[in-house]
C-alpha cells in the first residue's frame, strides 16, 4: 500500500466568481458553492464568509471543521461514507490544501432539547485569548453559514452538514488537479518494519436506545451500538 500526499498552502482565501487555486491564494465562487449546498432541500439558507488569524472574529454555532482533499490517483475517494461508499482510502494520491479549513457553523436547534442527546455546538475565536484554546485558529477559515429546515430529525441534520462541508471541501480541493505541488510526501507501506512492536487500538462508541444519535461518526455512518475498530500495526508501519 502506497500513499502520495500533494500539499497546497493556502494563504488567502477570496470569494469571487471562479474555482481558482494560484501560489497559495484560493478563489472560491460564492454563488456557484451557495447554489451547489442549496440544492440540499434540508438546507434553508446558506452564506460563506472568510475568518483569518488575528482578526476581531468569533465563529459560533461550530458543527464541524474539515481540511479540503481530493483523491486524484486510486480507486477509493475521500470521505468515504458520505461522498462514496466505504472503502480502505489510504493509498493512491491525495491532494490537500493546508493551512485552510472549512468550518460548518448551523443554525438548528433538534429535536432533543436535554440531556446528552440534546445537541451541541462549539465557538471559535480568531483572535485574544480565545485563539490559543484552538488550533483552528492559525487555519484561514471558510465558513459555512447554514440555516436548516425546521422539524429535521438529528440524523437528517448531521447528514446534511456533513453533505454540505465535504462536498466543499473536495471542489475546492479540485482546484488543484494538474498544478505542482510545493510538498510531496510518500506514505508507503509495502515494506513493513518486522523489528517494531505490534500494537492494536481498540475504540469504542457507545449510545443509549432512548437516543436518536450519538453526535459521532465513523466513515460518516451513524453509530447507534457500540463499536470497536481494530488497527494493526504490521498494516499501518
């Protein structure tokens, strides 16, 4: 198994009129994206703004946050579970653009009201002492102001942001096709070293019945039971 990463900083951000990626400055069609996230019917209204460091800015009603990628060489595609169907992603190559990130922050209230079910949102702030509590803050943000339809179930909700943000996320990622690199590195697991220990993780999620959704996801599929993954070592080294 082998893995290329194409890395493509991204410097600025600029809401225009075309899908654009050029020495790190990142042109994003405002309308065309909006379009594109409405035809979601489980989205009302959508909005993008630019967030970037230092900049007297707090993002509230933070859902989710993503790095835009975009498989370009391999069968499988990125976020598997949402925009394709489950499958092993880690091999072929993959083109990223860092030092950005797209942010799904959402209006919608759910069903739950209470409890741990009920649902929750984060805030992120660009600047003072609020940037240092988050890593995202560094990032050149674009975000997604997202309105959802009144009466969506938690499940439908969830799926529809995860729509929105990673179908985002990978056009603009696709800027990038036929453009050199500025960084390349090559993950490649043919070779496994025999001298290193064998390790496996074992994770688990856990829901109650009484619960529609547990807020997390594996691959984008809702996890209603509990769960365990297992990573071998001698697959990943």
């Amino acid at each position: 198994m082998q893995l290329e990463m194409a890395e493509y900083p991204v410097r600025e951000i600029r809401l225009g009129k075309t899908f654009r990626y050029e020495a790190g400055v990142l042109e994003v069609d405002q309308e065309g994206l909006i379009a594109l996230i409405l035809q979601d019917e489980r989205i009302q209204e959508a909005a993008l703004a630019v967030a970037v460091p230092g900049e007297k800015v707090r993002i509230t009603g933070v859902r989710d946050i993503v790095e835009p990628r975009v498989k370009v060489q391999g069968e499988a595609q990125v976020f598997p579970g949402t925009l394709s169907p489950v499958a092993l992603a880690g091999e072929g190559r993959t083109h990223r653009l860092s030092g950005m990130a797209v942010v799904a922050a959402v209006e919608y209230e759910g069903l739950i009201r209470s409890g741990s079910g009920a649902e929750c949102w984060a805030i992120l702030d660009m600047w003072g002492p609020g940037a240092e509590a988050s890593r995202f803050s560094s990032l050149v943000n674009l975000v997604l102001n997202l309105r959802l339809t009144q009466g969506l179930s938690e499940i439908d909700a969830h799926a529809a942001i995860q729509k929105a943000e990673y179908r985002t996320a990978k056009l603009l990622a696709e800027t990038t096709t036929g453009i050199r690199a500025e960084k390349e590195q090559c993950y490649d697991l043919t070779n496994g070293n025999s001298s290193l220990p064998k390790v496996v993780l074992i994770q688990g999620c856990h829901t109650d019945a009484h619960h529609s959704h547990s807020r997390l996801t594996y691959y984008g599929l809702c996890v209603r039971d509990s769960l365990a993954t297992y990573l071998h070592a001698n697959e990943m080294l």
